[in-house]
C-alpha cells in the first residue's frame, strides 16, 4: 500500500492544468490560419486549393475590386492553402481555440483593388500581382528598366491579348465574324 502510494506521489501531475495554463502544442501543429493582407497578391491560390471552400475570392468588375474571404467555421485545417501560397501571406498558426459568440467574428475578409486593362480599360488583375509577376522578373536577373517595359504586357487583359494576336496574324482565317471585326 505504501509503495503504490510513493509511486503516485513520485509520478506527480498526469493531467495539464488547461484552461488555466496554457497547453503547449507540438512544433508542426495546424491550428487557426493566419492571413496577411499585406503580403498577398490575390492571386487565388488558396482558394483554389481548399477542400473545404473555406477560403473564396469574389470579382467585381463594376467596382473593380476583388474579395478574398476566409470563414474558419469551415476550415479543416489541412494547411493546402499555406502550401500553396507564392508569397506566404496566409500560415497556420498554434492558436486552436476558436470560440466566439458572434458567427461573423469567425470570417476574415481582405479587399483588393483591379487594374485597369491598358486596352478596353475593364478591370482584370490585381495591381500587386502585377507587381508581384515584375519583382520575379527583376529577381530573375533582368534589369529593373527591361522589367519596366514589360508592364503594357503585364496590364492587358487576355482578351485583348488573344485579340491582338490572332487580329495581327497575317494568312490566318479567324472566321467570317472575327475578320470583320478586323476591317473595323
């Protein structure tokens, strides 16, 4: 009896003193997603990769802004999005508890302004992906003036592009309606 009882007694706390202590969770443990606006391009990836549609980005062209939304009540915390961001601006944190009382503090929600096509002047991309797309080239070795010049490309929509290549294709049939449009 007494050796059971210096056993319990050498052994000492079995169980964690949480909610009054912190719980200390492993190194590579995925708790709540942590987004930095700051850092993101909008360039969709996320929300693309997320299994669970936790993570969605709206358009609007008549605004011209993009909406990137993340609600956690339905995130699974696979750590797809972290994985797969350019730029590291979303990460999963050690941060598990996730109680509000109110639903709608449980949404994140960051807003992106569109720029401008040079060509039918619709918004279509955002100013910092371009950027972005332009640091890469620079960071590549191009020089930051080449990298410059590049920017018209960078800031026409596909349409236009895919207009402008086929339209100044010589010897091309693009068909009845498209060639008219051309001798406009």
């Amino acid at each position: 009896m007494f050796k059971l009882l210096k056993t319990i007694l050498n052994v000492g706390d079995t169980t964690v003193k949480y909610p009054f202590k912190p719980y200390e969770v492993c190194p590579d443990f995925r708790g709540k997603p942590e987004y930095h606006a700051e850092q993101c391009i909008a360039c969709a990836a996320c929300t693309m990769a997320c299994p669970a549609n936790a993570l969605t980005m709206n358009t609007d062209t008549v605004t011209g802004e993009r909406k990137w939304l993340l609600f956690l009540g339905r995130c699974i915390f696979c750590g797809r999005c972290e994985e797969v961001c350019p730029t590291k601006a979303i990460r999963l944190s050690e941060d598990f508890e996730l109680a509000v009382f109110n639903k709608q503090d449980l949404f994140q929600e960051a807003v992106f302004q569109l720029t401008d096509c040079q060509v039918c002047h619709r918004p279509f991309a955002p100013r910092k992906s371009i950027d972005y797309a332009i640091a890469l080239l620079v960071q590549s070795g191009l020089s930051p003036e080449e990298a410059q010049t590049m920017r018209p490309q960078f800031e026409t929509c596909p349409d236009c592009k895919r207009k402008h290549n086929s339209i100044s294709a010589p010897g091309v049939n693009l068909g009845q309606h498209l060639n008219q449009e051309a001798a406009k």
